[in-house]
C-alpha cells in the first residue's frame, strides 16, 4: 500500500480538478486523517478508503476517497488515474472493477475490511436487504457484469453495475457528515411498502469516525432505460410539445410517496409548539436567503416583509412528515412502456448541514420545488416569444392535479405558505446559483422579481 505522505501529495493535486471537490474556490491541504482497506481477492491490487481532510475556507471537511493501488494500468478513464508512485498505479477506486467488487461484498456481509486504520470500531452495514444478500456468495469480482461510473454527477459518485441482484447503482457519498442520513431512512421507509415509483434500496454502510456515524454509500436497484425527466421537459419546452400527461403522472407518483413516507414514518405536528415555530423557521430561511440574494435581486424589501407579514397570520398549519427535500425534474426519471416515473436521491438540499435534511418538514415544500422546476425548463426553452411562459403554467396546473389524485385538498396555491415556500425556494435559487452557476441566476432572480412584484401571485 502506498504511504500517506506519498498519497496525500498526489490528492492534493487530484482533488480540486474532480466536479464533486466542495471547495469551490479551491480549497487547501489533503490530510489523511483515517480509513480502511476492503478485503481483496487478488494479490497485485490493494483496495482501501481514505478519509481525506481538506480545509474549505478555514472549515475542515472530511472527504472519502476509494483508491485502487495496482501494479498495471487499470486501462479506464483517464481522469480516474489519481497518480504514479513506487511502481504502482493509484486510481479512484470507484472506477475500478476489483473495488467495487469488494464493496458489494462488504455492503451484504460476505467480506469485511482487511485493516483499519485511525477509526474504531469497523464499519457497520447499517441494512442490507436479503435480495442482495443472496446475491452475493462471496464470488470473485470478476464474475460481475458491466461496471460504469455515471458521467455527470456534481456532489456524489454513482457507479452501475450488473450482478445476481440485478442492476444496481451504486452511490459513494464524497463528502462525508456524521449523522442519520436522509436517504437511508427514506428509502429503508419506502422499500418496507415497496412503493412502485422509488428504486429499492438494498444496502448501505457507515462508518463509526470521530465525530460519529457517518454514511458512506448506499446500494439502490438501477432503473434501466430512465430518461432523465430534466432532458424530457426541456426538450418538450424547447419544441413546444405539451407536457401536460406526463406531468400529471409525475405529480401522481410524488403524491404516492409522499403519502408511503407518511404511513412509514408518521406525521410530526407543525404545531407542536405552537404555529409560530414553523412560521418563524420559514421566515429565518428567507431572512437567511434575502441576505445573499438581494444584491442580485433588487430592492424589495418592502414586499418581502408584506410576504412575511401574512405568513405570520396563519393560525392553522397542516402536519409536517418526511419528504424529498431537493425534489425537481432532475431527481426524476421516466422508465417502461407504461412511461412510470421514478423519484431519486432523497438527500435534501444540498447547502443545508445533513442534520436538518431528514427533518420532517411540509409536503408543499417538495410540490413547490417541482413547480420551480417547471420554471427552469421553460426559461431555459424561451426564444423571447413568451411561448413557454404558458408551456409551464400547463406542466404545474397537470402536476397539481395528478398530486390531488393522491392527495387531495392539500394544495392551496392562494394561500400565504404556500407563497412563502414558492418564495423560499426561489430565493435558495438564487443562492445555489451564485455558489454554483453564475450563468444561470437570470432564471431564479426573474421570479423573485415577479413573485415580489406582483404582491405574490406566483403564476
């Protein structure tokens, strides 16, 4: 196995060029701070996980690094070569076929690690399902089908791959929090009523660090033939194809796993604690947002306070539960001959820290996101005509009807929370986009614009 030192060199140089790296603004340091080695079946390829801490203007952060360290080129992407050291070849190891092997083997409990390193005890397989399990008698990796890391990914790695259990993905979380992960939970919820429109999540693991249990990866069955519903919609918008079918379906499968999450988990008062808890939260994200989203928006500050205003007269608040978090038309996929839809990566917002991501939270706030959405494609799609303008006001008007199907009477678009969420959401936007895609804050920023002035009517 390559030394520290020798590694921590060659991620220093790696880390910052890899989508995923969370230090925007680049960043300093690798330090190895711990990890462990997966029990291998072939003696020229080592397999280990490094944690890898990185300081992100003067906040540490704690990323997981797969290597794979062979005496041959693997032969795959460039770009998951991390370097050369000692004679060796050292690759991300999630690109590796041996790797990935043994990762399935560690999630259902055939092998374990070889070695830890600067944590303990050893990782625990926090749930397998007994699919997977059976699936995996202890076999060579090279018995497995096809493996492919999905291109694209922003914050995760993904990798796909064929085996006795089917197709699954694979997901490696790269930036790693201590805490119950959203996804695990939502999914273990949505598995036990076998929800038709989620993929089934077989397996996860953690791994017990100084700062707690933190989730590594997660093993989801893979939908096959999925078309991103992203793509779906902005082509539709950009020929001018109705969409209205597919986003009442769309909104009929949110409906159903909205109500699977509630049988599941149960519902959580918004009111516990009486109204203004909920209220006051919601007005605090908006404070939050409004603080780095005005200089791009404009000065309306005045029809912000009236959004705030009337929020703060809601006396009765529908119970909160579990929900997506992030839902919009990315986390979406449209598969089979009957066009089913799929809902993916129940992590939640990715600016918010991962102890308030499986907070239970108002169901709207999914259903608004998916509107947003809606607004994205279109302004994406316009010419300067304004044809689109009407493509998305049909697109949300058939979501809502297919989510009524499932859920009726809990969509009030007049009301004043779901002002403020339609608003809230806007104004994260406009956030994310300043971090993330500078090019794209038009799109936020012009509904803000129209939200606040038109004293909240949001289409």
């Amino acid at each position: 196995m390559i030394a520290d030192p020798v590694l921590e060199r060659l991620l220093a140089a790696w880390l910052p060029q890899r989508r995923w790296y969370p230090a925007k603004g680049g960043g300093a340091g690798a330090r190895i701070t711990g990890g462990f080695e997966l029990a291998r079946g072939r003696a020229d390829v080592a397999l280990r996980v490094a944690f890898v801490e990185i300081d992100d203007a003067g906040t540490p952060v704690t990323l997981q690094v797969p290597v794979s360290v062979r005496a041959g080129s693997l032969g795959a992407d460039p770009g998951a070569l991390i370097g050369r050291a000692d004679a060796a070849w050292i690759y991300d190891g999630t690109h590796d076929r041996d790797f990935v092997a043994a990762w399935l083997d560690l999630v259902s409990g055939v092998a374990g690690m070889a070695e830890s390193a600067g944590t303990d005890p050893a990782p625990l397989v926090a749930w397998c399902s007994d699919r997977l399990r059976r699936a995996h008698p202890g076999r060579p990796g090279g018995e497995l089908g096809a493996v492919r890391v999905v291109a694209g990914e922003q914050s995760n790695t993904s990798v796909v791959v064929r085996d006795g259990a089917g197709q699954l993905m694979l997901k490696f979380y790269r930036v790693l929090q201590p805490g119950r992960h959203p996804e695990v939970e939502a999914g273990r919820a949505l598995a036990a009523l076998d929800n038709p429109h989620v993929p089934t999540l077989h397996g996860a693991v953690q791994f017990r660090m100084a700062a707690g249990l933190s989730t590594l990866g997660v093993v989801h069955s893979f939908v096959a033939g999925g078309r991103d519903g992203w793509e779906l919609a902005l082509t539709a918008a950009r020929a001018g194809t109705d969409f209205q079918a597919e986003a009442r379906a769309l909104g009929a499968a949110v409906g159903s796993v909205h109500a699977d999450l509630l049988a599941s988990l149960g519902p959580s008062p918004a009111d516990a604690a009486g109204p203004g808890g909920l209220v006051e939260a919601i007005i605090d994200r908006l404070d939050w947002a409004w603080a780095a989203a005005r200089t791009a928006v404009g000065p309306y500050d005045d029809a912000l306070e009236g959004v705030k205003a009337r929020l703060r007269q809601i006396t009765d608040l529908p119970d909160c539960q579990r929900i997506h978090g992030d839902l919009h038309l990315g986390q979406a996929l449209q598969a089979g001959g009957g066009g089913r839809w799929y809902v993916l990566d129940f992590e939640g917002e990715p600016l918010r820290p991962l102890a308030e991501r499986g907070l239970p939270d108002l169901p709207l706030r999914d259903v608004v996101g998916m509107l947003r959405s809606f607004d994205y494609a279109a302004a994406q799609s316009d010419d300067g005509t304004g044809s689109t303008v009407t493509w998305a006001r049909r697109a949300s008007a058939a979501f809502l009807a297919g989510y009524g199907l499932t859920r009726p009477g809990t969509v009030d678009t007049r009301s004043a929370l779901f002002e403020a969420l339609w608003l809230d959401k806007a104004l994260y936007e406009v956030v994310y986009e300043l971090r993330n895609r500078p090019d794209w804050i038009w799109v936020p920023v012009r509904a803000v614009r129209e939200i606040l002035g038109t004293e909240g009517k949001w289409c």
